[in-house]
C-alpha cells in the first residue's frame, strides 16, 4: 500500500458493520487510508455498503468534490 503514488479516497457507510477476514469494512477503510500515502478517508454518516444506492446525489458529490481538487 505505502508504493501507492496516486490520489486516492478511501470512501466508507460510517454504519458499514461487514465483518469480512480482515474485520469491518469500516476498519479496513480505515487501515487503507492510514497506509496509503495521502489517502483521504471519507466516512458517509449512517450509511452501510450501498451507499452508491442509499443515497446517489450525495455520494457522487463527495466524489465529485474530491475529483475537482485533481483537475
């Protein structure tokens, strides 16, 4: 992960409670932007997994936003 040289956002349901191998999807989110440099970790407020479907105008700005800063 530290070889990691582009931008990158680390987006995450603040109520994403997956229990996978390597713990909840919000502890992976945040073990990857804490090693990858530069990372930045966005927690959406009470979403889980879909939050592309829970709430698309909302996610897609975030994205947006984090996006324009690279253009």
């Amino acid at each position: 992960l530290s070889l990691i040289t582009q931008p990158t956002l680390v987006l995450v349901g603040s109520s994403d409670d997956f229990q996978g191998c390597t713990g909840s999807h919000v502890e992976q989110s945040r073990f990857l932007a804490t090693h990858i440099p530069h990372a930045k970790l966005v927690m959406l407020p009470g979403m889980k997994h879909g939050y592309f479907l829970e709430r698309p105008a909302e996610s897609m700005a975030i994205v947006a936003e984090w996006l324009a800063g690279y253009t």
